[in-house]
C-alpha cells in the first residue's frame, strides 16, 4: 500500500507469523509438560526468542514469567524492556515513533553494557537483538528458514520504519546472506520481484510457475482497480497494455472450454484495446452444438453491436438446417441474418419444391414474414405467391386475380416458374 510506506513493518510481521508458526508449536509443548521447570524444556528458549523476533512481546513475556528465576532483577529488567518496546502504529507519526524507538533501544544498549544479562546468556543473546546488534541478528539467520523470514526479524530492530522503496536493498542483502540468487526458488522470485517493485518480472514468474493465467490475471487486474500502481511513479511501463494482455490470454483460454467460454465474454469486455476484436474473432468459432447454443452467441453478439458475428451465426445454422433437408428453418435461420443472397437460395428452394409438389412447406413462415419480406427479390415473390395461393384456397378470387395481375407485372417472377405461374 503506497498511503502507508512508512509503516509497512506491520504488515510484514503478520506475514511472516501466518507462515512461521513454530513459535506456537513450541509454546504449546512447553505449556503442555507438568514440569516445575518449564525452562528446562528443550523448545523453551527457541520459542522464547522466536516470539521476540517475530515482535509478539505479549507471548514472550508470558512465556519469561513462566521461569522459575522470574522473580530475579535481571528477568525484571529484560520483561521490563520487552513490555517498553514501541512497535510501529498508524495512531503515530513515523518521526514520533523513531524518537522513542532510539531512546528505547539505547536504554537496551546500556542495560547490556552494564552486565545486566551477562550471567544469562539467553537472556544476553535477546538483549543483544532488542539492542539492534548486527553480529547476534546475523547469527539468527541460522534459525531461519526462508531470507524473507530472516530480513523481517532484522528489519525489526535495525529499520523498523522501513519505506517500500528500500525493501528491494533489504532482500537482496537477506538473499546473499542465504547462498546468493542461485538458490533462489520460484516462489523466491516473486517476492524478490515484488519487494523490488518489479512487477513484469513478478508477473513472469507467475506465468512461468502456475498451471494457469488465472492468478496473475487477477492479481494485476486487482492492483489496477484499486489504484495500488501510481503510473506517475514510474511503478510499471504500460501497467494498462500488460494487464489487458494477460486478460486477454486468460479469456481466450476459456473461450475454449465446452462449459466456460460465456465467462471468457466478461473478461473481454473488460479489455477496451483488443477485447472487441478478439471476442468476436472467437465467437465466430464457438461450436455450435445445439440451436440453444447458437441463440447465446447471437444474444452474446447482439448486446455488444458484433453484426457480422449474428450474420454468420444464422448462417451456419442455416447451412446445418439446410444439410438436414429443413428448408423451413434454414429460412427462419437466414432472414435473422439478413443475409440477401442466402434468402435468395433458400427462397428458389421453396418454390422448386412447390412446383413439384403443387404445396408450399413452411407456411406458417411465409404467412407471417412481416418486413422481412423485403431482405430480397425472390423472397418477395415467394411471400406474395403464397399469399395469392392462400386467396384462392380461402375463396377470395377477385383478390388473388388482383394479386397474380399485380405478380405478372412486376417481373419478380424467376424465369422457371413462369410456366407455374401462368
């Protein structure tokens, strides 16, 4: 969080206690003996000092009073200067708190110079820490598992109001500590990348390690919509390109997936550069399984103005009604399209059945094909024709005379069925 540089050892900390619990652990095995001596228990100084590492000075003093020499000035003293302690809080100015941090750490340093903790070398060892003494946090490296964990513990008592922008020098120095960025592992180069404020490069690695573009999709979307990527400092080039390419990626790789690809339309809508063309490039290869299927695309295209993805989804499943012998619904298929041409053909269709037939298939179609009768030439013929067959079936002579007059002058009448229509 940019607004809170000067406090981002708090959050550190709470990271590092989620991940690093043997402090817990121990604590439990040590409460859990019925020893009158609970010192003497193997995890009782780790734990202790595990506590005071991690800032948790409520747990360790608990943990000191449960000594049998508590009641002894030197234990006095060293619970005195764990309950003392500042730790960072948003209730404080920076410049406040490192005011009595300094006065509280050389208050640590005197107590230390002056012997009191020298005939506990536990006791010494956590006085040596709280002190800030660089020599005892390098020999608690040892302790740690991860240098993250380690940079913590030592940015508590030597920087404790660190700034974002100097994380990066902290782990690198933590990193060369621990073997060097040979031994850096995955997950290794994702927090270097993010302490650093390396953003591509953390996105990299979480493209190269994941199965999937999910997370780092996600991740960089959130980041955007809250704001946590200030392009005025320079934090990413092309913050906006990047988080479109890899929601883009992701997308396309539901689109791709027999029950998800109606999630992939979401994402593109979110893309304002490429979003567009690229879902309607995609679109135009769903797999049309089933009318229900094709109706989602069309209703899909329609709401985001992608005409040519409803013409050529009409027109396949036209062309699939049309393979199946089902003029009818190639028809109804092909006016939603207002594909000309395609209305033409399926049109000369009807009538060559008609005139072997002597009947029209479809009528309840021709009947009721309101202003659609205009997508062609042939259609038009073809509405009118059935309408001048209806006439004469229903007994209206005078009418459909006027109509086959009205036919015969307009010409519309393809050459082959002017025998049928004299």
């Amino acid at each position: 969080d940019p607004k809170s540089e000067g406090y981002l050892l708090p959050q550190l900390l709470h990271w590092i206690s989620l991940h690093f619990k043997d402090c817990e652990d121990g604590a439990r095995s040590v409460l859990s003996q019925s020893s009158d001596s609970p010192e003497d228990h193997v995890l009782y100084w780790d734990t202790l000092l595990d506590f005071v590492l991690q800032g948790r000075m409520d747990q360790a003093r608990n943990l000191l009073k449960l000594h049998t020499d508590f009641n002894t000035d030197m234990f006095a003293s060293m619970d005195q200067l764990l309950r003392k302690m500042p730790l960072p809080s948003n209730t404080v100015s920076c410049g406040d708190f490192l005011i009595k941090w300094k006065n509280w750490q050389m208050e640590v340093v005197s107590r230390v110079q002056a012997g009191e903790f020298a005939v506990y070398p536990q006791l010494n060892n956590i006085a040596e820490i709280l002190a800030g003494s660089e020599e005892a946090l390098d020999g608690m490296a040892n302790k740690c598992k991860t240098w993250y964990q380690w940079m913590v513990y030592r940015l508590l008592y030597t920087n404790p109001c660190v700034a974002t922008y100097d994380l990066g020098v902290y782990a690198q120095q933590a990193i060369d500590r621990f073997g060097g960025l040979d031994t850096l592992t995955s997950l290794d180069s994702v927090l270097l990348g993010l302490t650093e404020l390396d953003l591509p490069q953390v996105v990299k690695e979480l493209c190269m390690t994941l199965d999937g573009l999910w997370f780092p999709a996600h991740l960089l979307d959130i980041l955007c919509h809250a704001n946590s990527l200030n392009p005025n400092k320079n934090v990413i080039p092309n913050i906006a390109g990047l988080r479109e390419y890899l929601l883009l990626e992701y997308a396309t790789s539901l689109m791709s997936h027999n029950s998800l690809w109606q999630a992939g339309v979401i994402y593109f809508d979110q893309c304002p550069v490429q979003g567009r063309q690229r879902l309607e490039a995609l679109l135009e290869r769903v797999a049309l399984t089933s009318n229900y299927k094709a109706n989602k695309v069309i209703h899909i295209a329609k709401e985001r103005g992608l005409h040519s993805v409803v013409a050529s989804t009409c027109k396949v499943m036209g062309m699939k009604a049309l393979a199946g012998n089902d003029t009818g619904s190639a028809m109804t298929w092909a006016l939603r399209s207002g594909d000309a041409k395609f209305t033409t053909f399926l049109a000369d269709r009807l009538l060559a059945e008609y005139t072997q037939s002597g009947r029209f298939s479809s009528t309840d179609l021709l009947d009721n094909l309101g202003a659609s009768i205009i997508v062609s030439e042939r259609l038009t013929f073809l509405g009118k024709y059935r309408e001048f067959s209806r006439m004469r079936e229903e007994g209206d002579n005078t009418g459909a005379a006027d109509l086959l007059h009205s036919l015969l002058w307009s010409r519309l009448a393809p050459k082959y069925f002017w025998i049928t229509l004299l």
